[in-house]
C-alpha cells in the first residue's frame, strides 16, 4: 500500500508533468473508480474537460489536482490511489494497461496521465475547495507531518489531552494524518516508546520526540523514493526500496534490535500488528489499543 511518502513522490511527478496543462478529454473504464463521485463518470468528466491544472496538492494519502476557471476558493480533482492505485504520464499510442480505471487527455497531445488500479480502493472525485484550499470532502482530516501548515506543539497539545495508546493517537487521522502503521512502529521505536503507553502519560518532550522521528522516518523515505522515479513514469505501487533497508522495527521480528541486540517481538494492536523492542520499548502494566 503507498504509505505518505510514496504519495508525496507522485504529487511531485503530477508537478512536473500534469500541472499547467489543460485537459481536453476524460475517460472512465467502469464505475467503481468515480464511486465516491455520486453523480457519475459522465458528470465528473465534464466537470474536468477544458479546465487546466493549476497545482498538484495532497494532505495525508490523499492528492489533489487544482482546476483552473473558478472565482473564490476553487475546485479539484480529488484522488485516492487505495490499496494498489498508480498513476502512469505514458504517450497517448502506449497499449491500454490491464487495470486501466481513468485517462485523461491534454491539449498539447503530450502525455495522457493514466489511472491504473488493480484492486481499486483508490478512486477520483470533484470536490469544492475551502478557502484554506482543502478539498471540502476531506477537510475533517488534519494536517499531515510533512506539510508548512504542520503545527506540532498543537498537535503535542491535542495528544497531551488523549486518554488513548499514544500508538492510536499517531494513527488518528483527525490528529495528524499521514502516519499508518509503519511510520508509527519506527517513530515509537526511534522514541524508545511503546504504543501501548497513554498519550496523556508522555511528557510533551516525549510527544515532541515521537512526532519528531515519525517526520524524520517519512523525510528519509522520501530520499530513497524519489531516486527510482522516472520522468515517464510518475511511479507508485508501495514498492519503495526503502521498506527493504532502512527499518527498525516494523516487520523485523525475531531480528536483533538495532540498539541492544534484543529480538524485535510482534504484537496485535488493533487488528493490526506492532512491532517493538521488548527492552528499549517496555510494555506499559496495562494493555491499551
Ligand atoms: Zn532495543
């Protein structure tokens, strides 16, 4: 599954090749990729041809492409690239891909930009913008650690406040967003925190601490992602070579702590597993998801 960093590596390859052109055709392949868009393919088509893209947005997992053409705060294209969603820049004769959802069009007959999904979870939808310029469907979600309007000493505040495992907090995407269960395991780590400690029990240099990591690991993997992005290619199926060098913890079990040696043990969080070192990370006497 593209974790934030992946996503953010796309939004960059829609910068560089999607933004400042105009669409001039839409096509949809089924009705599962606009499911969210309620009033159908043909009606968000029409919405999108003949508009320009001005930007390339996301917060947490979720992009958008910013629509030229409105007064006020605007509009965009809202996606969600789910489980396996990539999005291909490919020349307009390139064959049709197997999971082929969407394509779009440009008036310079450069490159189409492609929707291929082949689980399709993720999908597209048009939405309002607010004036703060989040789209209006998704503006309950906070921000994202690797955004300028990240504010963590509110973020600290509002964790400071949870009667929750400081490991749920990090996943609430109404606290911050961004972080899934990976990024989360090797923040707590870095952090010497077990998840299931209570938010409200951490000191605010500790909160401080973990936030801190939990945007460090996601700089670092943005690093190693954006060396294998290729022009033609605005790249994502989750495979970031990262995952394979550079964790700590997550999925490490049975292998020696990279600080003291001790087997790094698994256990289930909220249906979920995590990982963490049974000696750098004590659990707390009381289980808590
Ligand atoms: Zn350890």
């Amino acid at each position: 599954m593209p974790e934030l960093p992946e996503v953010e590596v796309v939004r960059r390859g829609l910068e560089d090749h999607v933004v400042g052109r105009r669409i001039t055709g839409v096509e949809f392949f089924g009705s599962r990729v606009v499911r969210r868009h309620l009033p159908g393919a043909p009606d968000l088509a029409a919405r999108l041809v003949g508009r320009r893209v001005d930007a390339a947005r996301r917060r947490g997992k979720y992009l958008w492409l910013v629509l030229s053409g409105d007064d006020g705060p605007g509009s965009a294209l809202l996606m969600h690239l789910g489980m396996s969603g990539q999005l291909l820049v490919e020349a307009p004769d390139a064959p049709d891909e197997k999971h082929l959802h969407a394509r779009f069009g440009f008036d310079d007959d450069g490159p189409e930009l492609r929707f291929v999904d082949q689980r399709t979870f993720g999908g597209m939808a048009f939405s309002e913008l607010t004036p703060g310029g989040i789209p209006e469907t998704v503006s309950h979600i906070a921000p994202d650690p690797l955004e300028e309007d990240w504010d963590e000493e509110l973020v600290v505040a509002r964790m400071k406040a949870r009667d929750s495992a400081v490991k749920r907090a990090l996943l609430d995407q109404s606290l911050v967003s961004g972080i899934g269960n990976i990024y989360a395991d090797e923040a707590l780590w870095r952090a010497s925190v077990h998840g299931e400690r209570l938010a409200s029990s951490l000191t605010r240099p500790a909160l401080r601490r973990i936030l801190g990591h939990a945007r460090a690991v996601m700089v670092e993997a943005l690093g190693e992602g954006g060396t294998s992005f290729d022009a033609l290619y605005v790249n994502v199926n989750g495979a970031s070579g990262y995952f394979d060098r550079s964790l700590n913890a997550y999925g490490q079990e049975g292998r020696p702590c990279r600080r003291c040696g001790t087997p790094i043990r698994r256990e289930a969080f909220m249906n979920r597993s995590s990982y963490s070192c049974p000696r750098c990370q004590p659990r707390p006497r009381v289980r808590r998801d």
